[in-house]
C-alpha cells in the first residue's frame, strides 16, 4: 500500500462528514429561535404582571378617596352641628346676662328714684319740667324771603293736617303761601311725636347673628348734585324736626341748609353760612339742636380760639352766628359733639384733652350753657367719640387710646370700661335697642363694633371691609343706623357704601353700593322717606333712593 492511498477516504465518508456538517447549522439556528420565543413570553408575562398590580392599586386608591370624602363630610356636618350648639349657648348666655342686668337695673333705678325724691338731681337742675312745645320753633322766615323755591314750611304746611295720614304722605303735600306761626306749631308736634317714637324700647340683641343669609336693600335711583362747598365736605346731618332740611359743612367754613325736592330725586340749597371761629378754624363736627332752630359746632382749644358756636337759623344773616364764652377744654381739637337722647336739653363733647365735657343748658337763659367736666383722666389719649345712652344717664366716650368708658353722670363715675386692641374713633347708639351701640375701630375687615352695654367684656358681633385704595382707617368715614336699627351704612377711603346687616352672622357687609368717584365720607337713613344721603370727596351730595 503506498503512502497516497492510505490519505484517501472514501467516497460514501466524505459525503456522510458533509451531511454532519451541513446539518450542525440547522441545529443552532432552531435553539436560538427557541431562546427568543422564552423572551417574548417572559416579557408578555412581565406586562401582564404590571398591569394587574396596577388596577388593584387604582381601585385600593379609589376606596381610599372615597373613605377621605366620606370623612370629610361627617366632619363637616358635625363642625355645623357644634357651631350651632356654640351659637345656642352663646345666646342663653347673652338671655341670662340680661336678666341678671335688667334685676339689677331695677334695683338701682329704685334706690336713685328714692334718692332723685329727697334731693334735687344735679343735672335737672330743676328744667325736667319744660315742655318742648313752649319752646321756641324753626321759623326760617329769612331763608324763604331770599329763596324763589318753596321752603320746607311751606311743603309741609299740611303736614299735621290729618295724623291718619302717613309720614310720609304728611311731609309730601305743598301748599303756596307764607309760613304762619301755627304751622311751626304743627312742626314742633311733629318733631315732639318722632322724640316719643324714638324712646319705644325694641329688643334687638336675640336677633344679631341669628341668619345665614343677609336681607338685602334695593337702591334703584341715584341723584347727584353739586355741594357748592369750595373745599371738602366734613359733616351731613339731618333737621331732627322737619324732614326734608338737612346741612352740610366743609372744610372751606361754611354750612349750607338744603331741602329735599320731590320725594328724594333732588335738593335745593336755601342758605349759606360762614361758620369760621375767630381764629379761622372751620368746625370739625356739627349737631342739631333738638329744636331744630339752631346748630351747634365745635373747633379747636388752642390759641385761646373760641369752642363752640351757636347758628341761630331765625335770625338774620349777619347775626346768625354766636360763641359760647366758656371754653372748659385746654388744648387741641374739639373732636365731637352730641346731644344726650333725655329730657333735658344737654350734650357733650370730647377733646384731644383727653377730656369729656358735659353742657347743661341754663335756667332763663337762651343759648347759655354751663359746662362741667365729667372726667379728664379716664382716657389717656384723644377722645373721638361721645354718645349718650336711652336708658340711663350714661354717656359712653370711646378713645385713641383703645378704650370705651361708661360714665355714670348721676353716680358720678365710670360705671363700664372695655379695652379692645385698637384705637376707636366714633360710637353710635342704636336707634331702637337701648343698650346696643356701635363703635368704629382702626381694624381693617373689622372697623365696627356691636356691644350691648349690658354685658361686660363682651362683643356682640363685629363686621368691616376691605379697603382696596388705602389701609389707614380715617376718622372722618362716619356711619348711621337705619331707622328700625337693623342695618348700618359706613362710607370708605373706596367710592362704595357699605351696608352692614346685624342679623347676618358673617364679617362682611350684606352688600356695597357704589355712590360716588371718590372717598364717602358717610350715607345718613332719612327718617320717613327710602332715602340715603350721601356727602364724598368728590364734592358731590348723593341722593340713593332705596
């Protein structure tokens, strides 16, 4: 055998080695096909996975937020549920309070009737027994001679002609002619009768924070007419004798006397009068004699300038003004002055002094007053508001040193004292409830303040707003109660009224009005007729009727 047959193969080997070779491919390519198959199952598996675990924790979730919810509003039910309860108590409180008050009230208006019998009260002074029909009545005989329009005697000279008649039927009438002495007499009844209607005690205080919801008031006219002051408009007051007069003061020192025209849509200006002290001073508050015949105005106690002036309306022009000579306060402006709701013809004002003054009218004299002062250190800072309370001789002072005080006039000493924690710059009694009063405070969304002077320590409720022009509370922005002494209006550094109903349980007012183009400085209820007037920055007087 040689060496070349030996390396031979044969035929039949070859071709079996070539069929193992061709098949070895084929084998590797079928695993790696099972391989990718194992992939995509383990990743269908995987999403499959996912997906479940997701649902279930969708739905674990969903029960979740449905249990929060369901929590949520049991809470909510139950948080109603105690605010009741808490607003039940705080008014058995409040009914207890006024119990105990009203047997102590008793007691004590006892012992001083007791005590008024055996001696002579030192406010009387023995002038309980005037009458107001014997005193002197609003004539204005010298504005009708100067005036082409129809005065208010004249309007209202059918005034009395029938007491069947309402309000404000009565003061709609005219008549052409001159006022006779017979007509101020039907003026003065008309005005005695208001006095008496106003002392009809209402209990109001069950029904402040009693309703969800504000009863609201429709203003559906407003009158704009130019004041004719040449500066700003300081003080509006209504004649609390004949309905349709009113007067307005400025900065400028002069007071105009207006009448209201045609139910409201208007009003004229009869007279004008410069009221400037002697030493230049315009008056910074202004008040109606309970007469009607006359104004009183306060200025300043610095530079020895005069205190407090007399416009008598039934003299003439140039006599029209007179100064009191007293001048009890000792330095700094005369901030308010205001006649005390008694028998007696009296009033106060309060002063930078820190002092309360109280002003007996004299025995025989016209226009003589005495003054006393009631206190001089209870206050530590300007007083900015005084009023006097129905029910008692008391005359409530509030100050910018944070502090209401109840004086006491005939015990001679403070019978109530609060401390809130801002300064207070005017207090307002209500009109019908005679222990409610309202007082103004320096707090934003909280600038007024219900007490009833009964309670100690004790807030009734308290409303504001919110000023978008300004953040410093003026002293100037007045309010005024409406007539039932169920809401109150209050101007605003904005050009808005504000209505505050005492029967809504919220902070904020039931609703704004939008009277004028600048600051209001205060929107005064007329008595008979559905009337709101207004005096602003602008300079304008807004007539709204409502």
């Amino acid at each position: 055998m040689n060496g070349r047959g030996i390396l031979k193969k044969p035929k039949r080997e070859i071709e079996s080695d070539d069929d193992d070779e061709n098949k070895k491919p084929n084998q590797n390519s079928s695993k790696s096909n099972d391989v990718v198959d194992d992939v995509d199952d383990d990743v269908s598996t995987s999403y499959d996975e996912q997906e479940e675990a997701l649902v279930a924790l969708i739905e674990h979730r969903t029960k979740e937020v449905e249990h929060l919810n369901n929590r949520i509003s049991y809470y909510q039910s139950q948080l109603k549920q105690a605010e009741q309860r808490l607003q039940d108590s705080q008014s058995k409180l409040v009914s207890v309070r006024r119990k105990i008050s009203d047997k102590k009230g008793n007691n004590s208006s006892q012992r001083e009737a007791k005590k008024e019998h055996r001696s002579r009260s030192p406010v009387n002074g023995g002038s309980g027994q005037r009458q107001l029909q014997s005193k002197p009545q609003l004539l204005i005989s010298n504005v009708s001679q100067r005036s082409s329009r129809p005065t208010a005697a004249e309007t209202g000279s059918k005034a009395s002609s029938s007491h069947h008649d309402s309000p404000m039927k009565e003061r709609g009438d005219k008549s052409h002619g001159t006022p006779s002495r017979s007509e101020d007499n039907k003026f003065g009844a008309v005005g005695a009768k208001r006095k008496l209607e106003c002392k009809e005690h209402k209990e109001l205080v069950s029904k402040v924070r009693n309703s969800s919801s504000p009863t609201m008031i429709q203003c559906y006219a407003s009158t704009h007419i130019p004041s004719q002051h040449k500066r700003k408009i300081r003080s509006l007051t209504l004649c609390p004798v004949i309905d349709k007069l009113f007067i307005t003061s400025a900065l400028d020192g002069m007071i105009h006397l207006w009448q209201i025209q045609a139910k409201g849509s208007g009003a004229t200006l009869l007279s004008s009068t410069e009221c400037l002290s002697p030493k230049r001073r315009w008056p910074e508050d202004i008040a109606w004699h309970p007469e009607g015949n006359r104004l009183l105005a306060v200025y300043s106690a610095d530079s020895g300038d005069n205190q407090i002036s007399v416009l008598n309306l039934n003299k003439s022009q140039s006599s029209r003004v007179s100064f009191i000579e007293e001048k009890p306060h000792v330095r700094g402006i005369i901030n308010c002055v205001t006649f005390m709701p008694w028998d007696d013809t009296c009033f106060a004002t309060g002063g930078s002094d820190h002092a309360v003054v109280f002003w007996n009218e004299k025995d025989g004299g016209y226009d003589a007053w005495k003054p006393k002062v009631l206190h001089r250190n209870l206050h530590s800072s300007a007083v900015m508001g005084v009023a006097g309370m129905r029910h008692k001789q008391m005359v409530v002072s509030g100050g910018a040193d944070k502090r209401i005080i109840g004086y006491d006039v005939l015990a001679g000493r403070a019978d109530y004292k609060y401390l809130i924690e801002s300064k207070c710059m005017n207090i307002l009694p209500n009109p019908c409830d005679y222990h409610l009063f309202m007082v103004q405070t320096g707090t934003p969304e909280r600038q007024l303040r219900l007490f009833d002077i009964r309670l100690r320590n004790s807030e009734l409720h308290s409303f504001g707003w919110k000023q978008e022009s300004s953040e410093s509370q003026s002293a100037l922005i007045n309010q005024a109660w409406s007539p039932d002494g169920l809401y109150l209006t209050s101007g605003s550094a904005d050009p808005m009224i504000h209505v505050f109903d005492i029967r809504y349980n919220a902070h904020k007012p039931s609703q704004s009005i939008k009277a004028h183009h600048k600051r209001v400085f205060k929107a005064e209820w007329h008595p008979t007729m559905p009337l709101l007037i207004s005096i602003s920055s602008d300079l304008n007087i807004g007539l709204h009727k409502i």
